[in-house]
C-alpha cells in the first residue's frame, strides 16, 4: 500500500506502484544494496533507518531516508511499514 506523497515523490501514480518491483525505482547496484540492508531489519518494534537513492519516473534520482519496522515475516514474503523521507526536506 503506498500512499498520495510517495507517489507524488515518484512520480508513479498509486496504481502504477503497485504494478512495478523496488528495483524498478532503483538502479541495479543501488537496488542491491539497498534490499540487503532492508532485509537487516529485525521484527517487532525496532525502526532501521535505510538512505535509498531512488530513480523517478521522469529519471531524476533522489535520496531518500526509509525508516523501516518488520511488521511480519511468511515463508518467502517479509511486511513493512515504512515513513519516507525526502532528504532536502527539513527534519520536524
């Protein structure tokens, strides 16, 4: 489930994200990297904090933060709830 500002920060409509895979907004190297340091993330209450560089829709690359909770692990299939930051923007 992705929300109206990741999609705007994509550039990807709601639906479209849903359609398309995390290395599809990443390059391969930095896509790699990236989902090994994702899948570091313990379960529970824990928050990772993960810097992504993501490639929009339109090509532009951007560096986001992810902060990351498990919030379920099935078999072959981990769940994540996420906040994304955008890196120019001011912490609150």
């Amino acid at each position: 489930m992705f929300n109206q500002a990741f999609a705007s920060i994509t550039g990807y409509s709601e639906e479209e994200l849903h359609k398309i895979g995390f290395d599809d907004l990443s390059d391969a190297k930095n896509a790699f990297n990236s989902i090994e340091e994702i899948h570091t993330t313990p379960s529970g209450r824990e928050v990772h904090i993960v810097t992504w560089q993501l490639i929009r829709k339109d090509g532009k690359k951007e560096v986001l933060e992810l902060r990351l909770t498990r919030i379920l692990k099935e078999e072959d299939n981990d769940f994540y709830y996420g906040v994304v930051r955008q890196m120019n923007e001011p912490k609150v």
